[in-house]
C-alpha cells in the first residue's frame, strides 16, 4: 500500500501536519501568557486569531509541486492571489463599516454567519460582493496575473462572507473595524505561512527515488485521434499533464504541421520540442520556432515537379518562413484543391498563397485525392528516377469534407526524413536516450531508431519491439512510461 504512496503526496501530508503544529504552537503561546482565558480576558488580542490551519492547509496543498521550480512559480502566484483577493476585501468590508460609523447609521454593518439573521442586512453586502468579484478579476488582469484570479476570488469571498464573526466582534469593542482587518490578516497571513511551509518541505532532501532523466520519450499520436479536429482531452490530456508535473521528459511524434496540431497543446505542456511532418522537423511548441528542419533535394524537387507536371497535378509545397508554413499551390480547378485551400485558408501557424513562384527550401508536397488517384501517383513515383530520394507517406483523411469518400493524404518528403537525423541531432545534442511509444504502422520507423520499442498488439508491421501494449490502452502507454522512467531496469549503461 505504502508503495503508492508518492513523494508528492508525503510532502503535502507533512506540510498540512506543520500548519496544524504552528496553530497548537500559538495556541499554547495564548495560554501561556494568558491571553486565552475568556473569563479574565473576553475581547483582549490572541496570537492564534491571526491564524487559520485551513486556510494554510489549503495553500500548502495547492503550492506543492514536483519540481521546486514549479513550487516556487505556484508558491508566488498564491501569495499575490491572497494578497489580491485579501486586500480587496477588506477595503470593501472595512468602507462598508466606516460609512455606517460616519452616518451613524447602524444599518451599514457588515454580516457575519454568526449574527442574528436579519434578511435587510444581508442584501447590499452581498450585491457589493459579487461586484467585488469583478474588481478582483479586472485588477488580476490589471497586474497581468490571470493565473491568480481564481484564487484571489476564493480569498475574497473567504474574507467577506465571514464565517468566524466572534473575532471580529471581538476586536471590534477595541477598536472601530479591527475585527475586519485582523480577520483579513487571517486570511492573508495563513496563506503566506502555508505556501512558505510548502516550500521548505519541499526543499527538503528526502530519499530520492530512482530515475532515468536520460530517457525521452517520444509517444506518436498517429492512430490515437481519428478527427482532424480532435484534440489530446480526457485521460489521455490529464496523464501527459502529470507527466509533465513529474518532471518525465516527454513530448509527441506525428504526422501532422503546427497548423493542425498546436490546438492539441492547449493546457498541455511537453519538455522537448515536437516531432511533426513525420519527423521532417522538430517545433518548439513553447517559443513556437523550428529548431530542426530536413529539406527536400533540390534535384529530387526538380524531377518531382516534372513528373507532376506530366501527370497534370498540382500538389500543395509546404515552406517555412519566419517559423511559420507557407503552402503554395496555383491550380484550384482540381476539387480536391479547393477544398483543401478552403479548409487551411484562415488556420494559424500557416499561411496558404496561390501562386507557383515561391523561392525558399521545399519540406514536403501535399496532395489530396481518392485512393485509387493515389495509389496510381505512388506507383508512378515508385517507378520514377528519383524513387530511392524520396520518402513517401500515406494518411487518412478525417476531415468533414472527407466523410464517406475514402480521401487520403500523400506526402512525399526527403530520404533523409525516414533516418529521423534532426531527431538524432537533438538526441545527440542533450546526451538522451529515446524511448519511443507508437500506435500505428505510419510511424514504425521511429521505433527502428529508439532504444527502447513500445508500441500496440495491432501494429501487426512492427518488428524487434520490447513491449506490446493493448489497443488504445492509455492507461497501459503511461504505466510503462513512468515504469521505464523509474526502474533501475532501464538505467544507462556505462560501456
């Protein structure tokens, strides 16, 4: 049972621990110097009333992350969020009181969940309090912190709709609207104390578990989502995010361009660059640049173009220009064309230009049709002069405009694309060992460059691979990342 217990999770049960151990500490600080006993001192200060172990037990949980750096991004972002949430509402409770105090109007008085409930009471506070939420969403968005508005709300609206009204009321027979700012303190300061507790135990050096942070793995996409439309949601989105959140270098191999894939990235972060156009490149999906790019032959480009041209199609060319697709095409007689422009015409990431007079390195040619046209353009490829230069490759087409008609893609890249040499490149470069986890035949030779094989008991083309996973079993790919990721089994070995 201990065994599934994460370093994660031990950390956030000690950081709760701490929280409720500096509450008993202030506590027993109250009755030492006497300060809690109700009967000698009823309304007097107490150290323990600027204190909340919910509230800090709250913060440490939701502060605590794998990485220290990403604890310390969350940790800051909590402590801006209370200070936000905090401050606004307490300028909103303690005006509402002083405008009372100066009209003398006892009607301005703040509610509390202990009070007697009189309904008039309770109407202007709480209309004021769900404009207060949008003064703390606009006033996030003022300082450029979206990422804290969330819980800024949360700490608003714990400061306002007050369920701890005896310590207001108490500091209040001190002084005018002491109450409101000691409980606004509360909140503020037990969060900060929270995210700090969360902190140090996470700096904290525990027994590290074993982990094999020279592997990266490559997971291809291709046969995991039928829409072009589709995006990476549900299980298969929340177990890349925990990897991520585990520090597990992971990132994706597919077919596709950053035009039909960067919409499957929203939420979803990856350590290592991209593997797109069937390995013709590698993107940076963060900063949003290629870092890698195999080019087409300029000779092969010349003698395809000739063929194409005898064959009397017009496949789209595919550039890049200052990080972004450029595709090119000046024949939209051909069907197919036309709705292939007019489904690329507005994407993002490309920019899509009828015209055949384009100077710049060609990646890949892309062309639409039914099988049959296609099957026949593959057999005149695979007869031509330039056969062996090219790398040819075949996907199903799941757009709408596909439904039915038993549309597919041709792609005709380099040779060189089928070697994955920019993916070997940046291998080499980080000293990293590739584990690769496909779905389909369209990507097996990313599995023929891997050190470790992983791929579907389907992908019947599949050979010398070290594991088989049932189909579509998400929950089996990530077991076996996070197996291979941890065990001692799979550590370099010094040669």
């Amino acid at each position: 049972m201990f065994r599934k217990i994460g370093l994660r999770t031990l950390k956030t049960a000690i950081s709760i621990g701490l929280g409720m151990v500096v509450y008993l500490l202030l506590k027993s600080l109250d009755q030492g110097l006497g300060l809690y006993n109700t009967i000698s001192q009823p309304d007097g200060f107490r150290f323990s009333d600027f204190f909340s172990p919910f509230f800090a037990g709250i913060a440490a949980a939701y502060s605590l992350y794998p990485s220290r750096k990403q604890s310390i991004a969350q940790a800051k972002n909590r402590v801006v969020a209370s200070l936000l949430g905090g401050l606004v509402g307490m300028a909103l409770t303690i005006g509402y009181g002083l405008i009372g105090k100066i009209s003398n109007n006892s009607f301005f008085t703040w509610p509390n969940l202990g009070d007697k409930f009189e309904p008039e009471q309770y109407i202007l506070p709480y209309i004021l309090i769900s404009l207060g939420v949008l003064a703390v969403v606009l006033l996030g968005n003022k300082i450029n912190k979206k990422s804290a508005i969330f819980v800024g709300i949360l700490t608003f609206i714990s400061v306002t709709i007050n369920p701890m009204g005896m310590i207001v009321d108490r500091y209040n027979k001190i002084a005018p609207f002491l109450g409101e700012a000691v409980f606004g303190f509360n909140r503020i300061l037990s969060t900060v104390v929270g995210v700090l507790l969360s902190l140090l135990v996470n700096f904290i050096r525990f027994p590290r578990r074993h982990k094999n942070d020279d592997l990266l793995f490559y997971i291809g996409i291709g046969g995991l989502l039928k829409e072009d439309s589709d995006t990476l949601n549900g299980f298969f989105k929340y177990k890349l995010i925990e990897a991520y959140e585990r520090g597990i270098p992971c990132s994706i191999f597919t077919t596709r361009a950053p035009m039909t894939f960067m919409h499957l990235l929203d939420d979803i972060h990856v350590t290592a660059p991209i593997c797109c156009m069937s390995g013709a490149a590698l993107y940076d999906s963060n900063i949003k640049k290629f870092l890698y790019i195999e080019y087409l032959d300029k000779n092969v480009e010349k003698k395809a173009d000739l063929l194409f041209n005898e064959l009397n199609i017009h496949p789209f060319k595919n550039y890049v220009f200052d990080d972004s697709i450029v595709i090119i095409n000046d024949d939209y007689t051909d069907y197919y064309n036309k709705i292939y422009f007019d489904s690329k015409k507005d994407s993002a990431y490309c920019n899509i230009i009828k015209t055949n007079n384009y100077e710049g390195d060609l990646i890949y040619y892309l062309y639409l049709n039914t099988e049959e046209v296609i099957n026949d353009i593959v057999k005149k490829l695979k007869e031509s002069s330039f056969a062996d230069d090219i790398h040819i490759v075949i996907n199903n087409c799941y757009e709408s405009f596909g439904k039915g008609k038993n549309l597919k893609y041709l792609k005709i890249y380099d040779k060189k694309v089928k070697d994955l040499l920019s993916l070997k490149k940046y291998m080499n470069d980080n000293n990293m060992r590739l584990a690769a986890l496909t779905a389909e035949s369209v990507s097996n030779y990313l599995l023929d460059i891997s050190d470790y094989k992983v791929t579907f008991k389907n992908n019947t083309k599949a050979t010398n691979v070290d594991f088989y996973l049932d189909r579509n079993s998400y929950e089996q790919l990530f077991i076996q990342i996070k197996k291979m990721y941890y065990s001692k089994d799979y550590e370099k070995k010094e040669v």
